[in-house]
C-alpha cells in the first residue's frame, strides 16, 4: 500500500511541474508573439535575398502568423513565425 501512495504522489507532483511549465511557456509564447513580428517585419524591410519569391512566402507567414497572435493560437503562430524566420534568413 506504501507502494501505491508513493507512486501516486510521484505521478501528482510530476503533473503539477509540467502544468507550472506548460503555462509558464505559455505566457512566454503571448508575451513574445508582437516582438517576434516587429523583428521580421523589420527584417523584411532590410532584407538582401536574392529571391522576392522567398520574400513574399515569409511575408504571407508573418501575415498568418500574426492573425493566430490575435486569435490566440500562439503555438501556432510561432510555428509560422518560425517559418518567416528561416525564409528571410537564408
């Protein structure tokens, strides 16, 4: 029975660490979202590739990107913020 209480508690305090990360990254993510768009708008602005096409698919991703800011999607917006990111810094 010791066994079980022990377990339990192990499975219930791991739970608690991963909810108090899981919002802390959270907050980051909403936090960084509009300084992460001023960035690579930015960068956009003063960027040197060569190639407009990759240009213009970085601006439609920064454009999605900040539309799921405003919805709150911010998992989502980072990951197509992230997909700017690597266009314009090629």
């Amino acid at each position: 029975m010791l066994t079980h209480t022990f377990v339990k508690a192990i499975v219930l305090s791991s739970a608690m660490l991963l909810s108090t990360v899981g919002a802390s990254t959270a907050a980051t993510a909403v936090e960084d979202c509009p300084t992460r768009v001023q960035e690579l708008k930015a960068a956009l602005a003063n960027s040197v590739v060569a190639d407009r096409s990759e240009r213009a698919i970085a601006r439609q991703y920064l454009a999605i990107g900040s539309s799921l800011h405003e919805q709150g999607k911010h998992t989502q917006a980072h990951q197509y913020l992230d997909f700017a990111v690597g266009k314009v810094a090629r």
